[in-house]
C-alpha cells in the first residue's frame, strides 16, 4: 500500500530579502488578552464540528499518514470516523482489554507492540493497510469498511461519526471546508523542529522546508509539496493549522489567505517573492 520510493522531507535553509515579509498596516491581528478556547473547528457550508487541539493534531496525523500513503479522501474519512468512535481522536494509553492508541488497536491481536500502537503514525499506517486489504473497501458504507477492519463489538457504531469524518477529512485534503483554531499564546520553537515534524508527518512525499525571513524574534518558513496544486497547497495550509498547537505555528498563509493563531482569518497581498513561491509560508516565534 505504501507509496515506493520518495525522499524524506529535507530542509534547505535558503537566503531571500531581508524584506520577504511585507503586509499592509492592521493587517496582522495581534494576540489579545482574551483566553483561547484551545479548540479546533472545521466549517463546510452551514455545518461545523469542533475539536480540542489536541484532536484535530491527531486527526491531522491521520489524514497526513494517509495522503503519504495514497490514500484518498474516502479512505481518511473511514480512518477519521474509526478514531472519532474509539478514542475521541486521543492517543489512550488504555481501552478494553489490551487495547491502546487513536484505533484501540489490540496487541494480542497482532497489531503490534503497545510502544509501537502508540505511536499515532504506525497506528494510523496499520489502519490503512488494514483497510487495503478489505475487497471492495471503497464501495462499502463507511461503517462497513471500518467495521470489516477493527471487528468492534458494536459495528454500526462508525455510522455516527461519518459525516464529521468527512468533514475533516475533506478540509485536511484541501477538496472543501475551512479548519480555524483559536490558540494561545506559543513557546519559542524552532525551524529544525517544524521541518522534523513535516519529515514525521510526510515520510514519503520529498517536501521541503525552507527558511525565507527572520528579523530576530520571528521565522518565516515555506513549506512545499511537489505537487504545488491549489489542493496540494490548501491541503497542506489545513494540515499547519491543525497542527500549530504542537508546532508552535503562529500564523499559516496561502497566497494571502492568512489564518492566525488566535482563530482569525485576513486577506493580504504578498510580497513578489512570497507570491512566487511554490508552497505556504508559516511563522514561528523562534526567540
């Protein structure tokens, strides 16, 4: 099922004006004061669902495990509405007998060692392989498909969380719908530790992490896929948000599009070089 071939994504430092980063006055909306809800909402249409954060980095995880594997919209939606019913999309360290991780998956069923399920990307990898393996996976009713995979004592069960799992799936896959998270405040982080954390979340798809602006206290990074596709890009725009609670991520802009931390949206006008540039761009308050 795995994709062959495809390098790991790297990071190449690059050097561009010291001015790579300029937007109009007010159009930055600065922090406030006011407490963050520390939640996630993925909006389609009139129909939204809300998360934690930590939910939505765990359904980012999910989403991203199985992009990198080939996996379509359809097959993260199954793994999505799976997690939703038997974790809550949280990585729990006990369940049902010997069940662990975001799938309760059973290691006396051969899912693999408890360190190994909790490792959210294995877990979400053995789910999707699972599912693979399942004849005609993808013409069967979501809950069907999930059921044939984890043989859940309640099996309509999936049926539940379907329409969120499409939701979030389809935002994370940049086909429809909009993610916003409402964050504090981040810690100082790190460019090593973002582009690692892309390398962790996309093994197999050669993205690219680079550095375009630092003016002392704030790093401005592209992120580029190889596939520098409108949905390739608003794909990947989803996945750092719904992963800036764990990245530190203060704000994430696509072609002037820029979400910011505090759950808001703008519209600005890149500069000529950031216009160009073939992937997002990000922020990080690195000191």
């Amino acid at each position: 099922m795995p994709r062959a071939g495809g390098a790991i994504a790297t990071v190449a430092f690059v050097g561009v004006a010291a001015a790579a980063v300029v937007w109009g006055p007010g159009l930055y909306a600065d922090l406030t004061d006011r407490p963050a809800s520390n939640r996630c909402t993925v909006s389609t249409g009139p129909t939204s669902y809300s998360l934690t954060a930590e939910q939505a980095n765990s359904a980012a995880i999910i989403a991203a495990v199985g992009w990198d594997y080939g996996v379509d919209e359809a097959g993260v939606t199954v793994a999505l509405a799976t997690a939703i019913q038997e974790s809550g999309l949280r990585n729990l360290d006990y369940g049902d007998r010997d069940s662990v991780g975001l799938f309760q998956q059973r290691t006396s069923q051969g899912w693999g060692t408890v360190e190994q399920i909790m490792d959210p990307r294995y877990s979400a990898a053995m789910f999707y392989v699972a599912l693979a393996k399942v004849q005609g996976w993808d013409s069967l009713p979501v809950t069907e498909a999930a059921q044939a995979v984890q043989r859940s004592g309640f099996p309509d069960a999936y049926a539940d969380h379907e329409a969120e799992g499409r939701a979030w799936a389809t935002a994370l896959g940049g086909v429809d719908g909009v993610i916003a998270c409402d964050l504090p405040a981040p810690e100082a982080t790190s460019a090593q530790g973002l582009s690692e954390r892309v390398g962790l979340d996309f093994p197999h798809a050669g993205y690219g992490v680079d550095v375009l602006d630092y003016d002392g206290s704030t790093t401005v990074l592209g992120i580029r896929p190889p596939d520098a596709s409108d949905q390739a890009l608003r794909s990947l725009q989803a996945w750092a948000i719904a992963t800036a609670s764990t990245t530190g991520v203060t704000w994430a802009d696509l072609h002037g599009s820029r979400w910011n931390r505090d759950g808001s949206w703008i519209q600005g006008s890149p500069t000529p070089e950031l216009a160009e540039y073939p992937g997002i761009w990000v922020a990080l308050t690195t000191s």
